[in-house]
C-alpha cells in the first residue's frame, strides 16, 4: 500500500485534531482553577460533543461523550488537512 501525499495531509491533520482535543481538555485544568472564564473552555468541547449526540437522539454517558468528542476533533483535523492538501495542488 503507498501512502499518498492525500494521505499524509488527512493524517496529520487528523493528528493536530487529536491534538487540539487534548489542549483543550487540560489546559484549562493547569493554568486557571478559580477563574470563571476559564469554565467555558472546560465546557465548550463537552456542549459541542453533547450537541451533536442530541441530533441524532442520543443521550451518552459522560465517558463516550469524551471519545465522541476526540473523534470529532480528529475528524475536523482530517478536514483541515484534506482542505489544505486541496487548495496546495489545486491548479
């Protein structure tokens, strides 16, 4: 199997997607505790996974509602990448 460079562009934008998520989730945690700013960005990852899931009439566990949202922020990493890959050879 050869690894295309469409490939590679999905991969790594995959990977900053996984990335992002992981900032996102504990950052928050190490810079600001009593800050009530800082509560949005613990929030906003969970509201727009918990969204999301509620489209679809899905009411998840706190648990799977984490890997929703890793897998959601992986899949928007893939799109970037796909989009960066296009608009780099598009001709």
């Amino acid at each position: 199997m050869k690894i295309t460079n469409k490939d590679k562009h999905l991969f790594f934008g995959s990977l900053v997607g996984v990335i992002l998520y992981v900032i996102f989730q504990l950052v928050p945690f190490f810079i600001c505790k009593d800050d009530f700013g800082c509560l949005f960005f613990i929030i906003l990852p969970q509201l727009l996974g918990f969204f999301l899931t509620n489209l679809v009439g899905i009411v998840l566990s706190p648990t799977i509602l984490l890997i929703f949202n890793g897998i959601l922020f992986a899949g928007l990493g893939a799109l970037i990448g796909w989009l960066v890959y296009y608009f780099k050879n598009k001709k």
